[in-house]
C-alpha cells in the first residue's frame, strides 16, 4: 500500500477565515500517482 504525507502551512490574515485548499491538495494526490483511495485531510491547532 502506498501513502503520502504532506504539510501545508496557511497563514491568515484574521482570526477565522475560509481558505478553499482544494487545489493544494488536488496538487498533491497528483503528484503521489495514486489513482485510487482516501485522502485525509486534518486541521491541526485550530
């Protein structure tokens, strides 16, 4: 089974913000050549 792990670091002009990363993480499943699966995507320290 193959698995990629990747970080993106946002900084936000406000306290709250909605920030669309689906091109981000669009990128990355591309990049990684997996054609099929899940994809998690965490929040930390919100």
């Amino acid at each position: 089974m193959k698995s990629v792990t990747k970080h993106i670091t946002l900084n936000v002009p406000r306290r709250r913000a909605f920030i669309n990363i689906t091109p981000e993480v669009e990128d990355i499943v591309h990049e990684s050549g997996i054609k099929e699966g899940l994809c998690l995507v965490n929040a930390k320290h919100i």
